[in-house]
C-alpha cells in the first residue's frame, strides 16, 4: 500500500511538529505516510506577526495541493486562536476553498481545531494547560477554547516570544511546570498548547504523575489527520487522546 501524503502549513521557524507529528505516526500499526510542508513567515510570537502569518494561508495551501496530499493540518494553534472566536472553523473552510481551486480536495484540520475537538473527545470540559505564550496570549486560548464550552481551570504561561526558543525548551522540564498546576476542578491537562512546545517524550509520564487524561496541540493533531483518513486513531505513547477509548470524529 503507498503511504498517505500529509500535508502541514507550519510556521517557517517549526522545528517540533515536523518531528513530533512524524514520530507519533511512524508508531500506527497499519498505516505509512510521507510529509510535505509548506511555511508561512513567523520568528515572534506576538499578535501581528501572527495576523500576518495566517495572511500567507492562501499560498500556502496552493503550495500543499501541489503534492496531492491525502490530508492537510495547520499547524500554528496560537495564530488561529489569536485572530478571535472560533476563527479556526473560517480558516479550515478557507484552506479547503484555497487547496480545492488548486486541483486538490483532502480533508483539512487545524491544531486549533483539533484541540478543541480532541478535549471535546475526551468527555471532559473542564483543564489545566500549560503555554509557552506569554500571558495575553494563553488568555486569548482560554477565552478561545471557552467558546466552546470548555473551562480552563489553571494555566501556565512561560513567556517564551522567541518561536525559535519555543523549540528548544526541555520537555523533561513540563514533569515540574505540571506539578505547578491547580488541579481540584481539572478534568484533563494540556500539556503544550503549542505545537512548536516540545512535550511527546513526556506525556505519558505526566499522565502518570497526574493520575488525569494529558493530550497536547499534537497528539490532537495526529488524532485529527487519522480519523480524516479513516484510520484508527491509536498509536502508543501518545496519551489518552492516542489510545483508543476516545470516539473517533
């Protein structure tokens, strides 16, 4: 069987979901895939440089629907949920629209998206999360994930403005940032809300820890471009998201 195409629109400094992504599916038991990125400009993470990365959306998406990939996600969770509420449905139809007049007509997800329908498949409504964003902005991904019912309980903000410097941080360190978290009311915790944040070694470690569900920005993800393929979305080391007990979308 010829693997499945994947295409991801990342920033143009991603260094981590082009290896956490990869990583979790290469552990799918039935299925291969090959990845095709394309980058849209972004080195700080602040409100403009994120309004004009997701301005690149339409060539980005042109450029994707060049490999006739099998899939697309967007993968910049923070600048989708900074441009207002439930701005991930626009940018997924808009991505569609763009991939589609270009030849192309894979299904298409976000880690925005994803995460809000990843906690939504968990059964929960209520979590804790850990950003590496700076304060205003895990406050715009509490009130975006709001929108959909769902109740931050705590959070955790590194300040880390430097996109770059995202993808260096220790993921052994999220063991003791989760350890800071207020945990009466949470139902489940989000580990990196980012998917440039590095957490894969560690989620099950966490879980472990935490006696909760932990999923992350790229666990959702993968969770997500499974499900559009039709595949099971099971795949060990991935947190409850990847286990098998949360129904498929």
């Amino acid at each position: 069987m010829s693997p499945y195409r994947v295409g991801l629109i990342v920033p143009s400094s991603n260094t981590t979901m082009e290896t956490e992504l990869p990583e979790l599916l290469r552990r799918h038991a039935s299925a291969r895939f090959t990845f095709h990125s394309s980058r849209a400009v972004l080195h700080t993470v602040d409100p403009g440089s994120l309004r004009e990365m997701v301005d690149q959306v339409d060539r980005c998406s042109a450029e994707i629907a060049d490999a006739d990939v099998d899939v697309i996600a967007y993968a910049c969770l923070i600048a989708i949920a900074a441009q207002g509420r439930k701005a991930h449905e626009e940018a997924e139809a808009r991505i569609s629209d763009g991939a589609g007049r270009a030849g192309c007509t894979a299904p298409v997800t976000s880690s925005a998206g994803a995460l809000v329908r990843g906690i939504e498949a968990l059964g929960v409504s209520r979590v804790a999360m850990i950003t590496p964003y700076v304060k205003h902005l895990t406050q715009c991904l509490v009130d975006y994930v709001g929108d959909y019912g769902i109740t931050v309980t705590d959070s955790l903000s590194l300040e880390v403005d430097d996109n770059l410097a995202v993808g260096r941080l220790d993921p052994a360190q999220l063991l003791g940032h989760a350890g800071r978290l207020n945990l009466g009311d949470a139902q489940a915790v989000v580990l990196s809300a980012c998917v440039q944040m590095p957490s894969l070694p560690v989620v099950e470690a966490v879980e472990d820890q935490l006696g909760l569900p932990v999923l992350t920005a790229a666990t959702a993800t993968t969770r997500e471009v499974l499900c559009s393929l039709g595949l099971d979305p099971v795949i060990p080391g991935g947190g409850a998201l990847l286990r098998g007990t949360a129904p498929a979308s």
